[in-house]
C-alpha cells in the first residue's frame, strides 16, 4: 500500500494481530490486505467479518464465489483482487488458466452456461447496476441459481467492488507469492 500508512503488527489491537498472525500461518505469509486494512482498525473486523460471512454461509461454492471475485475485479481494473484472487481462483477452480481468461474477458473462458449467466450478471451489476432487470435475475433462475444463490452472488458482486475501490486508492500491491500459486 503506497497511498497511506501501512502500520505496523504489533502496533495494532490485539485481536487484529491473532487475526492477522492466523492468516499468516494459514497461507505462509501474510496477505497484504490485512496490513493494509488494519490502517483503519475500527473497518478492519467489519470488512474481514462479512467477508468471511460471504464465504462461510453461502448457496454458492468456494470456486464460484472467486470466479465472480476475479471477474469483477477485472472489470474494475483492481490489481491487488485480480491476482490475489486469481490465486484463489486457480486452487478451488483446479484450472491454472480459468483465472487469467476471467480477470481479462470471462466471455472468452470455457464456461459452461449457468457461470457464463452468474459472470455476466456480475459484470452488469459492476458496470451499470442501474439496469439490472428482473429479467437478470429471471436468467439466473433458469440457470439453476437459487434464489439464495442470487442475493448471495449479488452480495459478493457488492463487497467486492466495495474492495477493489479501497485497493485501488490505496494502491494496495499483490504478494509476489500469490502470482505461482495454483498454477502448477
């Protein structure tokens, strides 16, 4: 993060350095948005709260959730959640490729029709929410999401285009270690 401070560990609340030390031991490094969100303590537990409420409950499955994550973050022009998430994307996805076709044109990735549907919904909802239709949310239905699985597709559309817009200003830079992940 280059925009603003980036503080140091031990200088935060205690129960964001569990949070933080955690990710740390559970990915074998530390992830740059926790540091990078922890500039503003008192956001910090409500961003990485629903966050984890978004993965943890959801209709969707892990690799559709960071399918629509990188998708967006394409469109949003985010580094940071583009390769981040890619990163994520490749492992639950098992496809060393399905991130970089989605993060560039997900209208060119091998889909089959229902992530094509999710993905274009997602795009939509980033690029002009105001048109967003019924009808949207009709083809979602006919593509066999539940109607769980559309709020929750739309929740993860939201908070991540909230996330991109927060890494953009703070021009949050990637790990170099998320770049290999998932694509061996």
């Amino acid at each position: 993060m280059t925009n603003f401070e980036v503080p140091e560990i031990d200088a935060l609340p205690e129960d964001i350095q569990e949070r933080i030390e955690k990710e740390t031991e559970d990915a074998g490094f530390t992830p740059n948005v926790f540091r990078a969100m922890a500039y503003k303590p008192s956001h910090f537990w409500s961003f990485f709260d629903y966050h984890d409420a978004l993965v943890e409950d959801s209709a969707l499955e892990r690799e559709e959730i960071e399918m629509i994550v990188v998708t967006v973050s394409g469109a949003n022009d985010c580094l940071y959640c583009v390769v981040a998430h890619g990163a994520l994307c490749r492992v639950y996805a098992e496809d060393p490729q399905l991130a970089d076709q989605l993060a560039t044109n997900h209208r060119a990735a091998d889909l089959g029709p229902n992530h094509r549907a999710m993905l274009d919904f997602a795009v939509k909802l980033t690029n002009s929410p105001g048109s967003v239709t019924r009808e949207d949310l009709l083809v979602l239905r006919n593509n066999g999401f539940s109607e769980e699985a559309i709020w929750d597709i739309a929740s993860v559309v939201a908070f991540y285009n909230l996330s991109n817009r927060l890494a953009i200003v703070a021009d949050m830079r990637p790990n170099e270690e998320f770049y290999s992940i998932g694509r061996e």
